[in-house]
C-alpha cells in the first residue's frame, strides 16, 4: 500500500498535535488549506479526533500520534 495525497495530509495534520499532553489540542481555522480541512474531517470520522476542526486526540489518536511518531524516527 502506497500513501496517496490524503494519506499524507492525514498523516502531517496528526503530527502537529501536541504529543506531551491530553489537556492541549489543535484547532483547524476556517481560513486553513482545503486539504488541512479535509484531513481534519477524515482524522474525526476515523475516530482520531474529538471534533472535525481538530480538538483533542482521542486515545486511539493518541496511539496513532505515538505510532507516527515511531514511524517518522524510523526513516529519520
């Protein structure tokens, strides 16, 4: 399985939520990218997020954050 443009707008929205903490979240504003918003709405419908505009991670957000993270270090 390759990673198409949305995987990888998916993938660098994820990135940008803080990893250090539950209590700080990301907030996706209406002037944002066209593809920002479209990850952030597909990041919420896969149950990443709390809400389409960003919010918190969910605990399984929290996972993939960690797994990005992992991944990135890797071919780094």
């Amino acid at each position: 399985m390759s990673p198409n443009d949305n995987t990888l707008h998916e993938l660098a929205l994820l990135m940008q939520f803080p990893d250090s903490s539950g209590l700080a979240g990301l907030k996706i504003h209406s002037d944002a990218a066209a593809a920002t918003v479209a990850a952030g709405q597909r990041l919420f419908d896969k149950g990443l997020t709390t809400q389409s505009d960003g919010g918190y991670l969910t605990p399984f957000g929290h996972e993939a954050r960690e797994l990005g993270d992992k991944l990135l270090a890797i071919l780094a």
